[in-house]
C-alpha cells in the first residue's frame, strides 16, 4: 500500500484491541475527557498500574521484590499508589528521594542510583538512611566514606557494575556495555575492592548491574539475570565476601509498534521459579534480596497523551496534521527515536470508513517537532482529538517545555 492510498477500515484499530489503556478504559469513558478538551493533556489510569504491577508481581518467587523506578513518572499520585501495592523506590537525584518519602516510602525501601550524585545529594541520602546508595565510581565511594564520617553514620552500598554482557537493547537508552558512563567496568573492580577495605562506614551489601532497556524477549531478560547472578557468585568467591542484595535494574519492555508482542512475563516468572530450585544458584539465591527495578513496564501504558488537530493540509503529496500538542511535551519519539502508537480518537469513536497515512506535527519551530505515525491511522479532520499512547513512561518529565514557551500539559487522573 503506498504512504498516499487511503485504506477501508475493515477491523477494529489494533491499539483497542490489544492495549491496556483501552483494556481498563472504554472509548464512552474516554468520551467526557474528549468534548471538555481543552489543551494537551496526560491522562493516566490508576487501573492500568494496578494491573500490570498484578503482571509483574502474581506469582513472582518471593525473594524477588520490586522496586519503582521513579525517573519513567514521578508523578505523586502515582507514586503513592505504587507503594500502596507494596512496591519499593529506585531513585535518583535529591529531587526523587524527597517525592519517596513525600509519598510515603520509608528508608529502607528506597535506593539512590546514578553517576553524578553531587555531595549535597550524598549527604541526603546518608542522613535520611537509605536502603542503599549504589555507587558508580572510586571517587564517588570516598566522597559517601567521608560524608558518613561527617555524619558518624554507617551506610549499605551496592556497586554497580558496568559487565561485559547486555540484554540486546534496540534504541540506546542506557547504551548496553562498553564505554558507559555507569557503574564501574567490571575489570576494574580489584581497585574498588582495594578503595573499600580503605572506607570505615560504608558496608558492601551487593551489586547492580543494569545495562539494558524496552526489552520485548521473556528470554533476554531471563539470560540477563542468570548473568547478573553468576557474576555476583564469581565476585563473593573472589573476594571472599558474602552478599545480600542483587539488584537487576529494569528493563521490561512494553509494544510501540503493531509488530511488537507483549512481553510474555508468565513465561519469565515460571522459568525464575525454576530457577530457584536449579541446585546452582538455589543455596545463593535463599540469602539473596534479588530487586528488579522496572519503570516503563508499571508507568508506561497507564498514560496517554491527548492533543487537538488544529489544521490539516497537504506537502509533497502527504497529507499533514498540525496539532497542538508537541515535542516540548513529549520528546522521547525524536530523543530515542522510537515512533509511540498514535490513535485518532474522534475518527474512531465516529467509525470514519478510511484510514490514511499523516505527518503529524505539533506547533514548535523545528522539524524534530513531528510524531511519525508508521501505520495507517482514521482519516484525520480538523478539530479531532489525538491520544499518543504509552506515555505514561518518560513523558511529562522527560520532555523540554521551556521552548517557544507553550503552556505545559496537564495531568489528569482519569481513576
Ligand atoms: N533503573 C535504573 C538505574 C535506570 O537508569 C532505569 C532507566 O533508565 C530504570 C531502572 C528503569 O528502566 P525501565 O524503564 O527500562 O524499566
């Protein structure tokens, strides 16, 4: 079919089929948000949360435990909600670790990972007692060392390490292995052992090790953690230490295209419980906190990002929609590259016949502005309300509002 042929709808649009968002919100549900529009705006569904932690967490073996990565949504709400199903927090900057506990989350359930903590940050971390700092450099080990002195206090730490293995991430979002700027390579660790028998306040509770992203393959992830967890096991026995904590990352990917399949997490948790009997690892893993640390998997489907189509017209022989929403609200398609499923909402909810290929583009002076709609989408009219979907991951936060100082979005809780 070529980009200019409009196509007959014959089915229902995949993305209502096949999506959580539409899975836990009917289009008559949608509908009020729809006629009261009145500038862009997230919506987010507490529901969708709730069921995929459900995904995550039913029937997980219990030494595994969840933590939020709050970086994908720091939104309040949302954060409160994650900890009321019981889930711990991955943070990372002051800023973070203060909407944790804002939002309820105790020391003990929060970590601090990153690779340019600043000392203030440090000090924070130290005197509100975290669960762990997961230090990423030799330097960043003797500032904590000496804050803690300051402080006369103790602290646990994970090393994070940068291996030299990865889950095979498509779009590179924490870059895999080679140079990184994360953690510490793993054939320098003799010199962080070295600088840690040198520390008076800082104990070693583990390791972290995340190298990978917006993973579809149950197996990958699988892989991953087995490697993780032989690296741990290589590590005790070389340095003769014994430790409690292994922290995996995130990492858990969710569909943006109509190709992509859902990851398919029974299949991991039914191999992860195999694992724990395996005699290899079970006697490791039985003193193990073994963490998993997702982000986009909890936060990324609950939200959709709705925008008005201000005017269509043609260029070069494509059919264009301009759209009042924008880049400055939602960077990550032109920051990773990666196109979001884009629904008309307005030309479904009128069963419009066809279905057309557009440029959607927002308002803002630059053609980075522009949300590539690979698949054929309902005919678009001037007026229609758009949803990007998946935006509930790495959405409001991670975009640049400042330019061409457009309001910001809203945020809206739908239930
Ligand atoms: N943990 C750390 C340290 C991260 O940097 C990130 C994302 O960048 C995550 C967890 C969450 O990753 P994801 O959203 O892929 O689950």
């Amino acid at each position: 079919m070529s980009e200019l042929t409009p196509e007959l709808v014959k089915d229902e649009n995949h993305w209502l089929k096949v999506h959580p968002f539409f899975k836990q919100n009917s289009l008559d549900e949608l509908k009020k948000y729809i006629d009261s529009y009145e500038s862009p705006a997230f919506l987010y569904s507490r529901r969708v949360v709730t069921d995929q932690h459900y995904k995550l967490s039913q029937d997980l073996p219990s030494k595994i435990k969840i933590f939020y990565a709050q970086k994908s949504n720091p939104n309040p709400e949302i954060l409160k909600h994650l900890k009321s199903l019981g889930v711990g927090c991955d943070t990372a900057s002051l800023g973070e670790i203060s909407a944790a506990i804002d939002a309820g989350f105790v020391s003990k359930d929060i970590m601090f990972t990153g690779p340019g903590k600043t000392e203030e940050e440090l000090q924070f971390a130290v005197r509100k007692n975290l669960m762990s700092v997961n230090v990423e450099s030799i330097q960043e080990l003797e500032l904590l060392d000496k804050i803690c002195e300051e402080q006369r206090r103790k602290q646990g730490i994970l090393v994070r390490i940068n291996p030299k293995f990865e889950a095979g991430e498509e779009n590179r979002i924490i870059g895999g292995m080679g140079v990184s700027k994360f953690g510490i390579d793993i054939d320098q660790i003799d010199e962080f052992m070295e600088a840690l028998k040198k520390t008076k306040n800082i104990r070693l509770k583990g390791i972290h090790i995340f190298n990978s992203s917006q993973i579809l393959f149950w197996k990958r992830i699988y892989e991953n953690t087995i490697a993780v967890i032989e690296t741990a096991m290589e590590l005790e026995k070389k340095y003769n230490v014994s430790f409690e904590v292994i922290d995996l990352g995130g990492g858990f990917g969710i569909p943006y295209s109509e190709e992509e399949f859902e990851l398919d997490i029974d299949k991991l948790k039914k191999e992860l419980n195999f694992l724990y009997r395996n005699k290899k690892y079970s006697s490791f893993l039985e003193k193990i906190k073994m963490i998993y640390e997702p982000g986009r998997y909890l936060s990324g489907q609950c939200g959709i990002y709705i925008t008005k189509v201000l005017y269509t017209k043609e260029s070069g022989g494509k059919k264009v929609a301009i759209i009042d929403g924008g880049i400055h609200h939602m960077i990550r398609p032109a920051l990773i590259g990666q196109s979001h499923p884009i629904v008309n909402l307005s030309g479904i909810i009128e069963k419009r016949l066809v279905k057309d290929n557009y440029l959607i583009a927002g308002p803002l002076c630059t053609s980075l502005d522009e949300f590539n709609q690979a698949s054929q989408i309902e005919e678009i009219k001037q007026g229609d309300i758009l949803a990007v979907l998946n935006a509930g991951a790495y959405g409001y936060t991670e975009s640049m509002p400042l330019f061409l100082s457009h309001k910001p979005a809203k945020e809206i809780f739908i239930n």
